[in-house]
C-alpha cells in the first residue's frame, strides 16, 4: 500500500540522534489500565495490534541480515593465517562476540508465538540495505522466510507473584502487544570462546575445585598449551554467559530505537520470570515456551538446554556426550558448507584464498576441546557448568501508545513527532476508534 512505501522511505531517514535521545519507556498502550493512584487513568480505546509491517520492521531490526561479517582478520597464533574463530559470517544487525553468532528471537501476540532465525543465512552482498525500497523489502523476506509460528495462542504468562514482579502486572504481555524474547545459546558460545583460549595455549583451571579442567599432561606434552598460561574455568563460562546476554541487549535495544522511528510504544525491561516463560511450571498448568530442562539435586532452578527441533544446545540430551557436541561444532567450522569452507562466499575479493589458509581444527586439538568439555559436564552435571545453557535476559515489548494518556499527565513533548503522526504514516487513518478497554 501507498502509505506502507512512504512510512518505509521515511523510516529510513529518520535521524540515529533523534532515536537516541527521544528514547522512553512508553508503558501506556491503547487498552490498558491505570487503576488507581496520581496517573489513573482508563484507555477509550481497544487494545490494537501491531501490523505484519510494524511487527516484521521490529524483527528485521534485531535479527536482519545485514551483509558479510568480516571476521576475526589476525591472530598471532597463526600469524600467516587469517583467524580461525568465527563461527558463522553471516553479518546481522546486533554484534556478536567473534561471530560466533548465537542469538535467536522468540515473539508472541494475540494470534500466536514465534520464532525468528537467521544465523545462519548466507547474505546475497556486502551490504543488504544499500537505500533502495527493494532493499527494505528483501530484508523483511529474508526475515519473514526463517520465522516460523510454534504455537497459535499468546505465550500463557501469568501476570501474578511467581511468574511476574507485580509493577508489571498492568501492562506486560498485554491484549495487542507484541513481546520480544532474545534468547542465546551459551553452550556453543561458550564452545566458540573456548576453542580461542585453548588455540592460544591457555589451560583452562576448574578454579571452583583447584585442578585442571580435565587431563591436561597429554596436551601440553604435544605442545598444544602452555602450562604458565592458565585461565579459571569460572571466568571463562561468566565471559560466555555475559556476551550472551549483551547480543541479546544489542537485539533488544536495536528495537527499542526503531519504536522511536516508528512512533511506537514500548519498553525494554525484565522483572518476569524467565523459568516461567521457557516453560519449567508447565507441570503447573503454565506451559511457556516448552522448552527443555535438565534437573539436579545440586541446583536451585532446572537448566534450560533447548527447544527440541528449533533451538537445541551443543550438550546432552541433545547429544550423548560433549564429544559429539564438540565434533557437530568442529564441522560447522570447517565441514562442507561450514564457516570456512572455500566454496562458500564471504566479504573478501578472493573467499577461497582467505577461508583457505585457515588450517582446521587437529584431531589433538579436537581431544582438547572434548577433554574440556567432558570435565564440565561430569564436574557439574551440565554444560556450561556454572551457568545457564540458554541466555534468556530481558524482554521487549511493542505496542501502540494511547497519546492521550500522556496528553492528560505529561508536559508536551512526552512523545515523539512520530507518535502524534503514527496512524496517518502507517496505517493510512486518522487512528482507531474508541471503544473501551
């Protein structure tokens, strides 16, 4: 439609500072209730649901393919060679710590839950969004083609103690919101960041314990590590959790600053509990997202490893042991279609040459890495051990904004130009009718 065309060309013109510092926590949508103290107040209007243009613009800003990633260019460790850590070189619009590349984006609105995945698309150019309205198109296409809908029902998420910190009663999950769930798998980001450590020498110390983390003699007689050079498990496995978490932020706040440009409502914000929605109580009649736990008498909460089919961690059960889950890493490094395979495309004038002086991973240092692995599953029962398998930090939620709330108990300018005009520029209306909460 002509007024979709137009809201995307002046969405693309809209000013990076603007966005910045016009960025709010805009809580109040259309529908929703303020039951009682200084700012009550009671919506006119029905709850109204973001668009399949407004949700995809949303989505595409936290996991758009953008392009080639350029990799890691330089190592000392293989000085002739360029780097061999990245992971995956597909480059996307939140950073990710040495492409490894993990992160995902789960979503739910009225009509169901979802799940976007583009890890691992291969990007068609250098830059996907070169300024031409073809180019906004493919981006939402690529997006719209690795989303797929888990379930045709809104994530059931209680909105009582338990299950949400009571400040977000009123308006989390609510009737025409859409609620964004960055999630990243730190098992593989911890595999990706440990292989970096072990291919510099480091021997990696089960600090909590005070030994090595595993057999470490053979591998330091074949010259693989340097006894001098050692780092504690504890921080290695904080340093993937942490990373997780940040490239979840990144995806987060990416879409936090195109509600601005859009005009939408919404915040970032935590205080849910993320056990609920991955689906731990679903014993308990709360079924989340149905993902799968792990238990252990030592633990406090079950360990989140996976959604079976979508989104499964480089560990048991999704693999027998932490050796498979070592060698499935190992080929999508360096086996056919790999990160580093040559005939695969990548930011270089000349692909094959560079993915080519990448030597793969020996079967020694392979051993290594399985060595390691094992010992932490064996250690603590999981894998990382000391942390979360699956990064699940904080949410985002979109939705549209009752302006005449903040009309009512804001000074003007509680809202962006882009809020007062939002109807008109993307729906091609005046606004909604009332019609009560």
């Amino acid at each position: 439609m002509a007024h979709e065309a137009d809201s995307l060309a002046e969405l693309q013109r809209f000013p990076l500072m603007h966005a910045l510092f016009g960025r709010r926590a805009r809580r109040f949508g259309m529908g929703m209730e303020i039951p009682s103290g200084p700012l009550a107040y009671t919506s006119r209007y029905r709850p109204q649901p973001l668009s399949k243009l407004e949700q995809g613009v949303l989505v595409a800003a936290a996991t758009g393919v953008s392009g080639w990633n350029f990799g890691v260019p330089f190592g000392p460790g293989q000085s002739s060679e360029h780097a061999g850590f990245t992971l995956r070189f597909t480059g996307r619009t939140a950073p990710t710590a040495a492409g490894i590349g993990t992160p995902v984006l789960f979503y739910t609105d009225d009509d169901g839950i979802y799940l976007t995945n583009t890890r691992d698309v291969d990007p068609s150019r250098m830059q996907e969004l070169e300024g031409a309205d073809e180019d906004v198109e493919r981006i939402l296409a690529v997006c719209r083609e690795h989303t797929v809908r888990l379930r045709d029902v809104r994530l059931d998420l209680p909105a009582k103690p338990g299950h949400m910190m009571e400040p977000n009663f009123w308006m989390a999950n609510a009737e025409g919101s859409t609620l964004f769930m960055p999630a990243g798998d730190v098992s593989e980001q911890l595999l990706g960041i440990m292989a970096i450590f072990l291919a510099n020498g480091y021997v990696i110390t089960d600090d909590a314990n005070g030994r090595p983390a595993g057999d470490m003699a053979p591998f330091i007689q074949k010259g693989l590590l340097d006894e001098e050079k050692t780092f504690p498990l504890s921080v290695l496995e904080l340093g993937a959790y942490e990373a997780s978490c940040m490239e979840a932020a990144f995806m987060g706040h990416n879409i936090v600053l195109t509600q601005q440009a859009m005009g939408l409502g919404g915040l970032f914000f935590n205080g849910v509990n993320r056990w609920s929605v991955l689906g731990a109580f679903a014993d308990q009649g709360v079924a989340g997202l149905g993902f799968r736990f792990v238990t252990d008498e030592r633990w406090t909460v079950p360990n989140p490893v996976g959604l079976d089919g979508h989104f499964e961690g480089l560990c048991p059960p999704y693999h027998p042991d932490m050796r498979s889950a070592v060698e499935t890493f190992t080929k999508r490094k360096f086996g056919t279609g790999g990160a580093y395979d040559p005939e695969r495309l990548g930011a270089w004038k000349d692909p094959a040459k560079v993915k080519g002086s990448v030597t793969p991973y020996s079967d020694d240092f392979v051993d290594l890495m399985a060595e390691v692995a094992q010992y932490v599953l064996d250690t603590y029962g999981k894998f990382p051990g000391t942390q979360p398998t699956v990064a699940f930090p904080a949410y985002i939620q979109a939705h549209h904004i009752d302006t005449e709330f903040y009309d009512e108990h804001y000074r003007p300018g509680a809202y962006l130009e882009t809020h007062a005009r939002h109807w008109e520029r993307w729906h091609g209306s005046e606004g909604p009718g009332a019609g009560g909460g």
